[in-house]
C-alpha cells in the first residue's frame, strides 16, 4: 500500500501518516517501511547537529504499519490506540536510514487487537513495542 492507499484505512493526514508504504505479508503479519530523510518535522530540534527519530515517532510508526493487519475487518471501523507496552529502543534511527517494519497480530478479542512490532535498520534491531487497539465504528466517533 502506498499512502493514498493507508489514507484508506487510517484516519492520518500529512504531517501524521509517518508511513511511507506498507503490506499485508500473511494474516496475521504486515510490513511497513519509513525512509528517514532528514527533512522530517520531528527531527528538527531531536538533536541539534545529532538528528535521532524520537522513540514516541518510531513506536507511532510501527503502529501505523500495524494497521494493515486489521485492514480487512476496520473498514467501518477506526483503530484507536489503546496502549503501548514494552517498549525497547535498543538503537539509533537518523537521516539516511530505512526503517523497516515488521508486525505480528498476537490476539484479538472483541473490537480489541494486539500487536507486537518491531523495527530494524539495516537488519539491526532499533525498536520494539507491543501495541493494543480497539476498533470503533466510524459512526460512533465524534467529528
């Protein structure tokens, strides 16, 4: 999916759709991609002279991936962050990387879904979280 795709999905919007493109790679799996220009807002000021992805912008990012797997069944629906949990940062992400994403759905329960997310650079480990979301139907969200 590209991002007029995931504009159909998830109710982001530049400058909030982080995503550059992602997939659904089984039923319960997905993979995302971000590539860090350098010119992202987030990074000006998060480190003058040093730039680094915040860790709250790389679990937003998995997060978004994530909403591939629950595509099929939120049509009507809105997924809404409910909690992050877990969260490792274990390496930097900056300009000129590629943040690859991959996420797994662990369980599902009513309207409520987790998913475990993970992000690498070049095939290193930089980021993981576990993530739950519930499904709210679009009528019921307030405009």
């Amino acid at each position: 999916m590209n991002k007029k795709e995931l504009e159909a999905i998830i109710p982001h919007r530049n400058s909030m759709l982080l995503i550059d493109e992602a997939v659904k790679t089984g039923d319960n799996t997905s993979e995302g991609k971000k590539y860090i220009t350098g010119e992202e807002w987030f990074l000006d000021g998060h480190f003058p002279g040093n730039p680094v992805v915040p860790g709250v912008i790389l679990c937003e990012i998995m997060a978004q991936s994530s909403a591939v797997i629950m595509a099929d069944v939120s049509a009507e629906s809105i997924p809404f962050f409910t909690g992050i949990e877990k969260a490792k940062f274990k390496g930097q992400v900056k300009p000129g990387d590629t943040l690859d994403i991959k996420c797994e759905l662990t369980k599902s329960r009513g309207m409520f879904y987790f998913i475990t997310g993970k992000g690498y650079v070049n095939g290193k480990l930089c980021v993981q979280a576990d993530f739950s979301f519930a499904l709210v139907p679009k009528d019921k969200v307030q405009n």
